[in-house]
C-alpha cells in the first residue's frame, strides 16, 4: 500500500479507512520505501515472513507518476494529515520524497504535512538535509530512541556507526531553522530512568519530546 491509514492498530487502503470512517477526516499515510539505513531490534520489518506477510512491504517501490496517480484518486475533502512515514525510511528515497511533498503542496496547500524519520539523512548523504524540507512539511518527527550514542547504537544498530545519534539530534536542531514544529520521539517500553534522560536531553537541545505508546508494528 501507498497510501493507507491506520485505524484500531491496523494499516489499510486510505479509501477503505474514509468509507468505514462515513466520511470523517483521517490521516493519510504515505509508504515510498521498504529500505533503511538502520536495522532497530525492535522494528518488524526485519523478520523476513513479516516483511512478505505485511500488507505494507512493497513489491515494487512506486515511481512518481505512481505516487501522483494515488494521491489524485484520494478525496481531498477526508485527508486530515498528509504523514510521510515507514514502510521503511521516507529519507532513503529523497528526491522522491521531496518531489512528492512538492506535489501535496501542490495540489493541497491547505494541508498539514508531517514527515516521520530517523533523522540520519545528513550523515547518510554526507549532505546537509535540513534545508531541503524549508516550505514543505509543517512537522517533523524523529526518533530519538535513546539518551546516549551507546544505547542509541545498540537499539537501531545503525550501520553508520556511534557518530548517528550526533548527527541525529544536529539534523534536529537543524531543522527548527526550516521546519515550523520539531517533535523527538521515544517508546513508553524504554523504561523510567532512560526517559528522564531522554528527557534532559531534549531539555538540554530545547527539543520538544513526546512519549508514544509501544506498539508492535
Ligand atoms: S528506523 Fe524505523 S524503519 Fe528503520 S529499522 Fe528503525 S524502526 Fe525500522
């Protein structure tokens, strides 16, 4: 699925969320790529029968005449907000992905945007990022997922090494310059004491942070 919505946990065709929904507004969710430039312990998609089973691994990554065809069959009148999130890593993709948030401005501008990342498109296109995204998304959300490099390393076992979770939080505050809302994120699983400290680091940055529920994907 490109576009989908998730509705009581479950991920499905954005058309199908609109009809069971009678019409009220929901977000849209927008999958471009299976691929990541992390491996997180805790993330689905690495368990081969899942990636197969899930009903959002793509078969084929859309194109973006792919991508325009399905925004343009969605009634605009049920889209809430446009989210630029997983399968896998929106970034790992960019050109399309800034091509498509150029398009929902487009054809949308009235809509809020939001792009769902791990914030290492800096340090993985050896290139500063941040600016790409001035003028198209309203709110970025990045995993912070942990309060150290260490931690931060062992959770995502990010192949770019110890220098990620730097380079993380520097795309971060990077981004409060061109995005208007910057939000980090953690999981309520990671426990009591790692939270405070997550906490302080996102005080240290002024960073805002939110606390999401674990769910597994
Ligand atoms: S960054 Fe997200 S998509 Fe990538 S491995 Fe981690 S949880 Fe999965």
């Amino acid at each position: 699925m490109i576009l989908y919505a998730a509705e009581k946990g479950k991920f499905i065709e954005f058309a199908d969320a609109v009809q069971a929904n009678r019409g009220k507004k929901c977000n849209i969710y927008v999958n471009i790529t299976n691929k990541c430039n992390c491996s997180c312990t805790f993330c689905l998609r690495n368990l081969k029968k899942m990636q197969e089973d899930h009903s959002l691994w793509l078969k084929q990554e859309p194109d973006i005449q792919t991508i325009r065809s399905a925004f343009a069959a969605i009634n605009k009148d049920a889209v809430n907000e446009v989210v630029f999130c997983g399968f896998g890593e929106p970034t790992m993709r960019l050109e399309t992905l800034l091509y498509s948030l150029r398009y929902v401005r487009s054809i949308w501008p009235e809509k809020k945007t939001r792009l769902n990342t791990n914030g290492l498109a800096s340090l993985y296109y050896k290139k500063d990022t941040a600016p790409l995204f001035k003028g198209l998304l309203d709110v970025v959300s990045i995993s912070l997922n942990a309060s150290n490099a260490k931690a931060y390393l062992e959770l995502t076992k990010a192949p770019l090494g110890l220098q990620a979770y730097g380079a993380m939080l520097d795309f971060a505050k990077e981004c409060k310059l061109y995005v208007p809302e910057v939000v980090m994120t953690i999981v309520d699983s990671i426990g009591a004491e790692e939270i405070q400290a997550c906490k302080k680091v996102c005080s240290e940055k002024n960073l805002k942070l939110r606390i999401r529920p674990y769910e597994a994907n």
